[in-house]
C-alpha cells in the first residue's frame, strides 16, 4: 500500500543527513518489495527521549481513544493495514539525530485498535527494497490499545540516527525514498514518501515507540 497523503507540519533536518518528509509516486515495482525479517526487531535501545522528541508529540491533536493495555475495547478488531493512512508528521532535530512523528489515521468505516509497536525501516531503490535493519524497540512508554474511530488518528515516534555518525565502510550510507511501515500485528506494509540516508550494512539506525492516540501533526 502506498500512503499518498501529503506530509505536515516542519521537516527536522541532522547534522550531515537529510530527512525531509515528501511525497512521491507510488514505487516503481508492482510487485511486493524484498524485505528482510520480521516487521520490528525487539531490542530495546537505552534510549531517554530528549526534548525534540516531547516537542514533536506535544503539537500533536488527541483523537484516538486510549484504553489500558493488554484490554479489548468492546470487543474491536485490530486495524488491518487496509483500513490505515500512514504519514509523516511533524520532526524535530535534535544531537545527531531526528524525531519524525508516523500518523496513523483510520480511513475506514469501521472502528479498530492498535496496540503496540510498528515495524519501521528505510526503504528504496527499483524495484523498492528494504535498507539496513529494521527500527528497534524503544520500550520507555509502555504499549496502550489505542481504540480509532472512522478518521481518528494515532501516531508512533520514529527516531532516525543520522547515518553520518558512523564510519562509511560500517555504514554503507544509501539514499532512501520511502519508509515502509507495517502496522502493528500486520504483515502488509505502507510506503510513506520519505527523503533520508540509511545504512545498508549492519548499523542500526532507526528506534520506534508505540503507537499511542492523537495525530503527531500540525495541521
């Protein structure tokens, strides 16, 4: 699936990297891109995000409905990856690194939850592949069921390393046009337009929080 709603709120630039949220075209492959593993890793990065990070989810709107975790809410099905827009919401800058906010917003007619952590990596090329290894786990805020309502929205906080920080011959930094998004507990992913520079060796570079209510975005 590829997300085609346009990108709020101000891009966060790094020292040395880019990571400009924009919108494209669909992937020139029509089929399904090579991906590798499973849609998060769950490392758990020692991780205290800084203020750039609270001031991206701070604009953010409250929509989503938030209810303890490991409970159903009347029984609502988990949102499949066809019932969701994906979209970058506000970045923030901040000490190498750059807190991009991912919205979730429920374009359905039926109510559903999310519950957790998204799978995250940077991705592109012809046909689209997945770049370098998968967002780990940031484990600080636990996990919520978030209860969407038809056009409510939910978001999670991606945080991208800026792959400058690493030497070139452990990073193998490549240009990355998209992020490619698995909804938690789905394995279909989203495309979200996404301008960036990834490490396609082994550095990880990326850590996702989970999905928790309200839209990161400005608008």
């Amino acid at each position: 699936m590829i997300a085609t709603g346009c990108s709020a709120g101000s891009a966060g630039r790094a020292s040395g990297g880019t990571a400009a949220a924009t919108v494209s075209d669909a992937p020139a492959s029509s089929g399904a891109p090579a991906t590798t593993g499973a849609p998060a890793t769950t490392g758990a990065p020692a991780t205290t995000a800084p203020a750039a990070a609270a001031t991206a989810r701070a604009r953010g709107t409250g929509t989503g409905t938030e209810t303890t975790a490991g409970t159903t809410h009347g029984g609502t099905a988990a949102c499949p990856t066809r019932y969701l827009n994906a979209r970058p919401g506000v970045s923030q800058g901040a000490a190498g690194s750059v807190y991009q906010v991912i919205d979730f917003t429920n374009i359905s007619k039926t109510a559903c939850t999310l519950y957790g952590y998204p799978g995250v990596s940077l991705a592109g090329g012809s046909p689209v592949r997945q770049i370098g290894p998968a967002a780990t786990r940031n484990t600080i805020t636990p996990p919520t069921l978030v209860t969407l309502a038809p056009g409510a929205t939910g978001n999670a906080l991606l945080r991208i390393t800026n792959a400058g920080n690493y030497p070139a011959e452990q990073c193998h930094p490549t240009a990355a046009q998209y992020l490619q998004v698995y909804p938690p507990g789905q394995t279909t992913p989203i495309y979200v337009a996404y301008s960036s520079t990834a490490c396609a060796g082994t550095v990880g570079i990326l850590s996702v929080s989970t999905v928790q209510p309200g839209a990161g975005s400005a608008s």
